[in-house]
C-alpha cells in the first residue's frame, strides 16, 4: 500500500467516526477531506474539491456529500 493510500485509509475512517459532528453544520453539502480535515466545502463537488486542490495541491482529497440526518438509504 502506497503512502496516499494509507492516507486516503485513514482520512475514510476519521470521516465516518465525525460524520455525526459534520452533519450539524454542513449537512447537504459537499466536502474533501485531506489529512483528517475537511479542506473543501461546496454546494457541488467540484468547488469543494477545487478549494481542497488549491489548499493541497499534491494530494487528491477525499470527496463525500455530508447527509441530513432524516437521510435515508434502502
């Protein structure tokens, strides 16, 4: 396993251990991660993942919609 895929392994899993925090303040929107840290916000994802790139240029960030709570998936 490569060094940025470890990082990616890892930047998954802190998103799903604070998916409950991040649904209180930026439910409905899209989000990068990069280095256990949200480094983009957007209404679409693409301005979330264009403001991580800019943030982090050499790192590809981890792209995710934070779902409202009343989310539902069958």
């Amino acid at each position: 396993m490569t060094s940025e895929e470890k990082r990616l392994k890892e930047d998954f899993k802190w998103l799903v251990k604070n998916t409950a925090s991040l649904q209180r303040t930026l439910s409905g929107k899209f989000i990068a991660v990069v280095n256990k840290s949200v480094a983009g916000i957007g209404k679409t994802a693409k301005e979330a993942y264009e403001k991580a790139k800019k943030a982090f240029p050499d790192k590809e960030p981890l792209m995710d919609m934070v779902p409202a709570k009343e989310f539902l998936l069958l």
